[in-house]
C-alpha cells in the first residue's frame, strides 16, 4: 500500500525558513530564477499540520523501524528539503519518496513490509513505533 501527495510536510519553522529566504533571494539584484522556483513550489505545497496519533505511517510522523538483522532505525519521515530550515529537527529525516519511505507509507505499527535498497538489496521491515513529530 503505497501513497503519493502533492504536498509535503514540514515543520512550522521550516516553512517559516523558506518563507524568509525565499524574501531574500527574491531581493537580490541578480535574483537566481530556478531557487525562487523551487522555494515558491515547497512553499505552496506546505502541509504544517499535526499528524494523529493512530499509529499510521505518513510525512510528519516519527517511526522507528526494526530490520530483519535485528537493528533498528529512528526516523523523520518528510521533506529533507524543507526540514532542513528548522534546527529543531535533531533526527534523520527520510524522504516521503526514498524507497523506504514509499514502502512504509500507508502501514501501521506491526505491519512487516519489503522494500528494493538503492544498492539493489531486498529489504524486510517492521514498524514498531510511529508517533507524530513533536
């Protein structure tokens, strides 16, 4: 089960961030065309809100996966992007797209998915937390 959006989540700061550089390049003389393109894009497409606590995997959401080999990962799933202006987020972030993220989106706590490694390697996951961002 997998889901794609248009949006993408962010931290209130992080938009804050964007908003604040995206007035500064626009103020430059020599004003770079393609960043105020893609900061005008995030900007839009800005979802901020507070994610339930049901247990479902989706960007704004903490989740902690545990491997086959036993290991386990603690994770932002959102936008590198756009989280990357808030200096509150001390975690990893892994994007909604990453194939891990696109494995794991749509599923519940429990669920045991299997996703392809950008090297090329079968994967096997389980969900074992996933709590909205606080």
């Amino acid at each position: 089960m997998s889901q794609t959006t248009d949006t993408v989540w962010m931290t209130a700061a992080a938009l804050s961030a964007l908003e604040a550089e995206l007035a500064e390049v626009t103020a430059q003389e020599d004003a770079d065309a393609g960043r105020i393109a893609q900061l005008r894009d995030l900007i839009r497409r800005a979802d901020t809100s507070d994610k339930p606590d049901d247990g479902l995997v989706e960007p704004g959401m903490t989740v902690a996966v545990r491997f086959a080999d036993g290991s386990d990962e603690t994770f932002l799933l959102g936008s590198r992007t756009a989280v990357s202006g808030d200096e509150g987020v001390e975690l990893d972030v892994y994007s909604a797209e990453s194939p891990l993220g696109l494995a794991i989106i749509g599923h519940v706590v429990g669920d045991a998915v299997t996703y392809t490694a950008p090297n090329g390697r079968e994967l096997e996951v389980t969900i074992i937390s996933a709590v909205p961002f606080a």
